[in-house]
C-alpha cells in the first residue's frame, strides 16, 4: 500500500537492531485516517471469508484491529500479556518472546471469547520473526477456531518470519514490506 509505504518515508526512525520506530502514525500515536485505508484494503482480501472475530495481540495492535474490525462489522479479541484477578482461568495460553522487548510472555485469551465456530483474522502492526503472529495461531488452534487470514501493517521481510508462517498454509497480507533497513541508505521497500 504506497499510502503506508510513504508514511513509512517520512516519519519512521530506524534504530538499533533493525527496528523502526513508527509510533508517531501506527502504534503509539494512531493515523485514524490512515489505518482506516489499511482496514479498507485488509476488507477487500478478507471481507468474503466469513470473519466472525479479529485477533491481535496487547498492546501495538489492538488500535489497529479496532479500526479494522469496523470494516467487518465483528469484535476484537486481543491475547492479553498478564493474568489480571478477572483472568485467572478458562484460558488458552502459549509463550510469545518479544523482538522489540527482548523478553518472554505469557499471551492468554479466555476460552469464553474464542472457539471452534470463529473464523478469525489476525491483524498486528508487525511482523518480522514471526514469534507474536505463531503465538495467535497457536491460541487460535487451540480453541479449534479458523484462521482465514492475517493482515499485517509492515512486515520486515528481511527477517524471515512471513516466510515461516505462509509455509505452513497461512495467508499473509502484508500492506508494507520491508527489504532492509540500513542507517545510511534508509527503509527499501520490496518491489
């Protein structure tokens, strides 16, 4: 999506560690508008599978799958990254390890919210090793639910995790991706 793909020019930081920084439009500080046009495009390859939930993971991309799932007219479910008193069980859970955190969770969803009749699409802000998109298949499979999709903002192609998870029959529909990042010579995007 070159709208994305513009934004992504202007206003994205690149760090240490090959991580952009875009939380002026995407993950801290929200472009409604923009993530509206990232829903529309995410409707118009997934909009005739049935979606009856979104799925996405605490904290980056429950603003997006919020504004997705106004496209499709269904709730969002988020896996949550902490037991609170109010979850304690009647969970489903797995293990996420963070790239941009470097650390280890434990992602939960209550098996209320998610089960064999869900047909969900997965929507994040991110991929790169795959680790949080694995983590909400598994949560997904766990309740014996239906992944028909997962719509991703940016993808680091680079970093191999969209190659790892389309493998095994998911699919991707990633609206920026990533070639390299480089200080020097900037974002590349894949042709």
């Amino acid at each position: 999506m070159k709208l994305l793909e513009e934004r992504i020019r202007e206003d994205g930081v690149i760090l240490p560690g090959d991580v952009i920084k875009v939380d002026s439009f995407l993950n801290h500080l929200i472009d409604v508008e923009l993530i509206s046009h990232c829903g529309d495009e995410w409707y118009k390859c997934f909009g005739n599978e049935g979606v009856t939930k979104i799925l996405t993971i605490e904290s980056s991309g429950i603003g997006i799958a919020c504004i997705t799932a106004t496209k499709f007219g269904v709730p969002v479910l988020y896996a949550k990254k902490s037991r609170s008193a109010t979850l304690r069980s009647g969970v489903y859970s797995t293990k996420v390890v963070s790239y941009t955190h470097g650390q280890s969770y434990d992602v939960l969803v209550s098996k209320r919210f998610l089960n064999k009749d869900d047909r969900v699409l997965i929507i994040d802000d991110f991929l790169a090793n795959g680790s949080a998109l694995r983590a909400l298949i598994t949560l997904a499979e766990k309740a014996g639910a239906t992944v028909v999709g997962v719509g991703i903002a940016v993808e680091k192609v680079f970093q191999g995790g969209g190659d790892d998870i389309r493998m095994r029959g998911y699919r991707i529909e990633s609206l920026a991706k990533i070639a390299s990042v480089d200080t020097k010579e900037g974002i590349r995007f894949v042709e």
